[in-house]
C-alpha cells in the first residue's frame, strides 16, 4: 500500500496560543502537565484543556501509529492502541549522539536507534524529539543491522530545562526528583540560591530534595531554621556529610526510586556525595565552570548513569544548567509553593506581588506566614538579580 494517507491528530503549536490567566492559580498549578515546562512560547501556566488541543494532518498510514505518541496527550486509550507490543520494545533513552541515541530495556540491553521520520518532523522550531531520559519504543534492529528505530515517545513526566538559543531546551525527562546540594560552611547556605533551585524543580515537575552537606563542619543546631524552613514547606531536607556519613543512607534509599538529578554551587560537595555513595563514580560534575566560562553548546548532552544500588544520576556536564530558565514573572509566583493560596487574594488580578496594594502575598509577609526570606527570593528572581554564587 504505497503511500497511503490517513488522517492523524498532533499537538497544536502551542506558540499561537494566547494565554489567559486565572486567578484559580494553585488549581491551574496542579493541572500543569510538565509538557508546559518545555513550551519555546512566553506562556505560562495553562489549563489542562489546552494542553491537549489537537490539529488534524495527513500522514502515511504507515507511520501514523507512531505519530500519535510523541504528540498526543498522554492519554490511555491511544498510547495503548498505537503500541505494537509484538514488533516493538520498551525502553528508556540513555544518551543521545546527534542522530542516534542509546536506548536500554528493562533487562538492561542497549541498542542504538534512530528516530522515525515523523516523529522528527513534528519537533516544533527544532525541539529535540527524543531526550535523554525519554520512555520511549522502539523497533530493535532487524537481523544483520545494528540499529533500532524509535517509533514513539511517550509523554513527559518531569523535566530539566536550559536555555538555547532563545529557547527552552529538555535536556533530560522524566526526571524523578533533583538533590539540590547546598554546604552548612563552605561556602556556607545561601538561601536565594536553594529557592532558585526549588523554584526551577517545581517548574519542570522534578521534585526537589534539599541536601544540606558539611554538617561535620558547623554546629548543626545553629541551622535547624533552615531545616525547619524548608521541611514546613513539605521539601525533603536532609543533613548530610561526606566527611562522617551522616545522612548517606538517607540519600542512597532516595537515589534507588528512580531518576535523580543533582544541582548546586560549585564546591558543595555533588562529586563527594555520589563518591560516597558508589565510590568510583565520576561524573563529571566539575566540568561546571569549564562550560559556563566558555559558553559553549557542544559538551552538554546529558546522560543517564545507572546505580548499583539500582536507579539512576542523571550526569551532565553543567549541573548548573538545572535552573531557572526564561522563566516570566506571572509564572514564578507558582513556583513559590507557599504563595499559591494567597494569589487569588490580591486585588489586581496581574498583582507581581512587588510594589502593589492589597497584595496579599505581601500581608502574608507582613503576618509571617511567608518567610520573609523566601519572599526576598522571589524578588531576586523576579527582578532577575543574578546570584553571586550563579
Ligand atoms: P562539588 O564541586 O560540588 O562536586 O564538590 P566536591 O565534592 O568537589 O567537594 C568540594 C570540597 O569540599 C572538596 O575539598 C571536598 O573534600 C570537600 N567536601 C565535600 N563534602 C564534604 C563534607 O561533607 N565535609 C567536609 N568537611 N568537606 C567536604
Ligand atoms: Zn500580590
């Protein structure tokens, strides 16, 4: 059947969307599939609804199927009718190398693959089709070749973001949970910097663990605040050091559920850490500054390492790059989970909580049901202040 066409439903650009704002805002927040953390356009949170707003295009029959799952809504009924089970193998992206990326299997076999025409022709403005990290199927190479071919993507859970040329790029998905490693002294806890960090992790849907490294080096009462800052907030925070162990097993348990990314400054402790917990392990968390001084784009392929312990690092060559990219004021305020409730209270529907009256974020500071601390964050970033350790 040569050529034959059929009619398939693909996501709409969303650029061409316009957004409308609601004051429902921690509902809208919730909603908020992960796909929107990746969109290139300046839109914000948006409802579920448009989310999965389709187009209707001609494509080959035959590669249809494939179509509709890098595209559609992460919808039961068609991810299960486009999956050939019989032809078609499940698997997770490790790597990706310019065209072709690594692809393991459950049982820990990896093929390199290719990625179906179509699928790549619906990469919006160049967004990369398949991430490090991707749940993806694909169709194993046929006998005498050695290379796969990826037949469809599935929807995204959780992603880390950088900036590239203008937009955002997924530099690895489905990413369970990032540690965001911050040391009790040397250099000592930055606040601003850990809410940079936690607001980047709400805005990929990463959930965040706030790791508190050095404790051998401080009186640990001293920084209880910080703990209790953050723990009533519901952030897993944990005390740990690599010079001790304290906190290690904590981590290492953390670590076996999943994909799990680490952020921080520069000297915190990332390279102990993870050396502690699976000595010989390099990663190549140092290359930070390296990448950053000379701005270049070539070294930043993520990677997917996998623990003995079972579960996955996620290693890329910048760990800085988890972090808050383009990201627009109307949407940082949901990214400061504490404010959620008191948006919908302030008396301009577009308040940025900054200089405004009747700001009730701002009451909830005064009243200390805001950490005043957290608050000063917000500003920094919502006036874009660059850290001085960032
Ligand atoms: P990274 O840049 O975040 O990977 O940090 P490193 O792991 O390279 O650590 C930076 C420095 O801090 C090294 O000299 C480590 O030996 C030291 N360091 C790391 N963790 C601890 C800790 O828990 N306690 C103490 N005392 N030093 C640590
Ligand atoms: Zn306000």
């Amino acid at each position: 059947m040569a050529n034959k066409k059929k009619k398939i439903r693909i996501a709409l650009n969303k650029n061409r969307q316009k957004r409308t704002r609601s004051n429902d805002f921690t509902r809208a927040f919730g909603d908020q599939t992960p796909a929107a953390a990746e969109s290139v356009s300046g839109e914000r949170v948006r409802p579920k609804g448009e989310m999965s707003r389709h187009r209707t295009i001609m494509a080959d029959a035959a590669e249809a199927t494939a179509s509709d799952a890098s595209s559609g809504p992460p919808d039961e009924s068609s991810s299960r009718r486009a999956v050939d089970q019989a032809a078609w193998t499940a698997g997770r992206v490790l790597r990706v190398h310019g065209l072709v990326s690594v692809v393991e299997t459950e049982d820990g076999r990896t093929f390199p693959c290719h990625v179906r025409r179509l699928l790549k022709s619906m990469a919006i403005d160049g967004r990369n089709v398949v991430a490090v990290g991707d749940r993806v199927w694909f169709r194993p190479p046929e006998k005498g070749g050695d290379e796969g071919f990826i037949e469809r993507v599935e929807a995204r859970q959780g992603v880390m973001t950088r900036g590239y040329r203008g937009r955002r790029h997924v530099l690895a998905a489905n990413v369970d949970a990032v540690f965001i490693v911050s040391a009790l002294a040397e250099p000592g806890v930055k606040i601003s910097l850990i809410d940079r960090y936690l607001a980047a992790a709400e805005l990929g849907g990463v959930r965040p663990v706030i790791v508190l490294n050095k404790a051998d080096l401080v009186d640990v009462s001293l920084y209880q605040w910080v703990v209790g800052l953050y723990t009533q907030l519901g952030y897993e925070t944990i005390v740990t050091s690599a010079a001790d162990g304290r906190g290690i097993d904590r981590l290492r348990g953390l670590l076996r559920q999943g994909v799990t990314a680490i952020s921080g400054q520069s000297g915190v402790g990332k390279s102990s850490l993870l050396n502690t917990i699976q000595p010989g392990l390099n990663l190549r968390v140092n290359e930070v500054s390296d990448w950053t001084s000379k701005g270049k784009h070539t070294t930043t392929t993520a990677e997917l390492i996998r623990l003995e312990g079972g579960g996955y690092v996620v290693d890329t060559p910048g760990l800085r790059q988890f972090e808050l990219w383009g990201v627009l004021p109307g949407e940082l305020e949901g990214c400061f989970i504490e404010f959620r409730p008191f948006i919908p209270l302030c008396r301009f529907p577009d308040c940025s909580h900054t200089h405004e009256h009747r700001c009730a974020v701002k009451d909830a500071v005064y009243w200390g049901w805001i950490h005043s601390g957290r608050y000063e964050s917000y500003l920094k970033l919502y006036h874009q202040k660059p850290d001085d350790g960032s």
